[in-house]
C-alpha cells in the first residue's frame, strides 16, 4: 500500500540533474511509514516529505543502484527477504513481491558482481541473490553461514552478520561479525553467487564490530564497534586481502562512558577528502567527530555533538558533502546538520518526522 504525502514543489526528483532525492527506511512493526521519499534543498540541505510506501514489511536498510533508478531494501523480519523498485516521480514502485534470502532478520544489502548480497544479522549468514537484466531478483539465495561466538553471552553467543560491503578494488567482499568480534574476507563468484572466505581478522574480544567504512584513498578501513564506543582503524591490502587492525579511537571524550546511558555505537561515514569521520552513538545520541590522518595511521576525537533526536541508527552524508544526517530511530525523526569543512563540526539545520526511521540514502 502507498501513501501520498506533502504535494511536489520541486522537479528534483529521479533524473533532474544533481539534485537527488531522500529516501527514508524504517520499521514498519513499530509504527515506520515503509520507504519515505523526501525532496532535498541543495542549499540547506533541508528535507521535505513527498510520499510513502509500505510495499514490504521493515525496510530497514536501502541501497541504491546508481544509473539505473532502482533501489533495493531489506526486509528486516525473521524470514528476511529483499526487494527491488523502481524509482518513479511518484516514488518507489516494487518491480516483483520481495524475495526470500533464506536468513533471519537482513540488516544490510550491497550490489556488487550482478548480485544483491545481504548481511541477516539473526541467523549469522550472507546471502546472495542474482540481479536479473529488468532489475528484479532472481533464487534461490545462496547463503554462506558464519561460525563462532565471543564472550558477551548476552549478546555474542553466536554469529551476527551486520554489514557486507564490497572493497573499492571490487575483488573482495568483507562481512562484519558483531558476534565473533571478527571481519572475513570473501570472494563472491559472480557466475555462481557462491561466496567463499579467503581470509579473517580478529578485533578485540568484546568489542561487537558492526559497520565498516573505506577511506576514498582505499588504503585504510574504519570499523565502528557497538558493544564498546571504539572505532578501529585498519590498514586494507587490496592486492592481498588482507586487514590489519592500527589501533582504537573512542567514540566519548574521556571519562563520558559509563557516566550516562549504555553507548551503542551505530554508523559511521567518511568524508570525500578523508580528512574527518563521523559516527552515530546511540544511547549517548551524539555523533562523534573523528580526524582522519591517513598517512600516519590514525584518528583522533574532536569533539562530540547531540544528534538531534533519541537513538541515532544510521548516518548519511548529502553527496554534496556539506550535509550530514541522522536517521534517529526511538525519536522518529531525521535531523540534518551543515558540515563546517575546515573543523569537521556539523551544525543541526532542522528535522522532519520519521517514524522509527532506521536509514538515509540519495539517488
């Protein structure tokens, strides 16, 4: 079922130059609106709700395919499933009923190789589905499980899968194990859609690595961890496959953590030069400031700043670069801040409601 929102005062929709839109994903079982389209004002980087739809229950997570105005999104259920659409000025239109990945709770989807490939966080798997010509998914998945488990019993007594993402070489795929404490390093064939491990690495026992980010340079890697508010910083060796943690950056100025509620890091994403990072703590609800040094290995904390709402899930930079948002779950709403590019800072500019929102991407 769609709903339309707010009437269109702009043409910045699919295809009108450089003005993309917005495209909110949320739990549609706690009250979320399905895939929210909103216009951005490229100046402020404002967002304005167009419509919605709920065509698939909880899609929670978004990626788009940059050339081809589709856009892909999880189900995020116990019997995970992804979908296709088609991104129309009346915004997104399901190209064909969702597709099952044959893995509990799918938290994460990326396009590499012809294939959609998901992270289902409850069942410790990656799945990969083909993409056919017309942009629909094809089946059966095939699913490569995970092993192990680390010494959070309450939280790490299994595999949980909770981003894949291919390297910017494209020849590996690396999975982040939230359970195991670990990052593998995959081959994806792209005539069978079988995945295979070449390679692990270890991070810390107890820290709950959840997200991972490139620096554009391609040469290092940022891990967000959820279970202790640490970003790690690894070397990446694309002709190896090989990543090698640096060392760790807290995600709270010193003597914050434990002072207030539990912290669970969420997101984190880099900006175009690689000078700065930024990483959504939720609990906490700020997003830190990071100063990225590539050469030398490292990232240091600038400062902290609140979120603009409860429960920051997902952060997204505008493709300008000078905008930066929080997807803030409990709160419902997404709030939108200007980056200072000297500092790195973000200024809150405004936020639009958003119930149980849980991600922001622009196509």
């Amino acid at each position: 079922m769609a709903t339309t929102g707010p009437a269109e005062r702009t043409s910045d929709g699919p295809g009108h130059g450089d003005r993309p839109r917005a495209y909110l994903g949320s739990f549609t079982t706690a009250g979320g609106l399905g895939i929210t389209t909103a216009a951005v004002d490229p100046a402020t980087g404002a967002l304005t709700p167009l419509h919605s739809t709920d065509a698939v229950p909880n899609p929670s997570y978004l990626v788009p395919d940059p050339g081809t105005r589709r856009l892909y999104a999880v189900s995020e259920t116990p019997d995970g499933a992804a979908a296709a659409f088609r991104l129309t000025p009346e915004g997104p239109e399901l190209l064909a009923p969702a597709t099952p990945v044959d893995g509990a709770d799918p938290t994460y989807l990326t396009l590499t190789a012809g294939h959609l490939v998901t992270a289902n966080y409850s069942s410790g798997t990656v799945s990969t589905l083909p993409v056919r010509a017309d942009g629909t998914l094809g089946g059966p998945p095939r699913v490569l499980a995970h092993q192990g488990s680390g010494p959070r019993a309450d939280r790490q007594e299994g595999p949980h899968l909770h981003a894949v993402l291919p390297d910017p070489s494209g020849r590996w795929l690396l999975s982040v194990d939230l359970g195991t404490d670990a990052v593998r390093v995959c081959t994806l064939d792209p005539a069978s859609g079988t995945l295979s491990v070449r390679g692990e690495t270890r991070l810390r026992p107890g820290s709950g690595p959840r997200h991972l980010a490139f620096h554009p340079g391609g040469e290092l890697a940022c891990v967000i961890n959820e279970l202790d508010p640490t970003v790690t910083l690894c070397r990446w060796d694309a002709a190896q496959g090989t990543l090698t943690p640096l060392g760790e950056t807290p995600l709270l100025p010193e003597g914050a953590a434990g002072t207030a509620a539990p912290t669970y890091p969420s997101a984190l994403v880099l900006s175009r030069d690689g000078r700065f990072a930024w990483a959504a703590n939720r609990g906490d609800d700020s997003i830190a400031v990071l100063s990225l040094d590539a050469g030398a290995g490292t990232a240091a904390l600038v400062t902290t700043v609140p979120c603009g709402g409860h429960w920051p899930r997902d952060l997204a930079l505008h493709p300008s670069g000078r905008h930066l948002y929080t997807a803030n779950e409990r709160s419902g709403d997404v709030t939108w801040f200007a980056l200072d590019p000297r500092t790195g800072v973000p200024t809150r500019g405004g936020s639009v409601p958003a119930p149980a929102a849980s991600c922001v991407v622009f196509a």
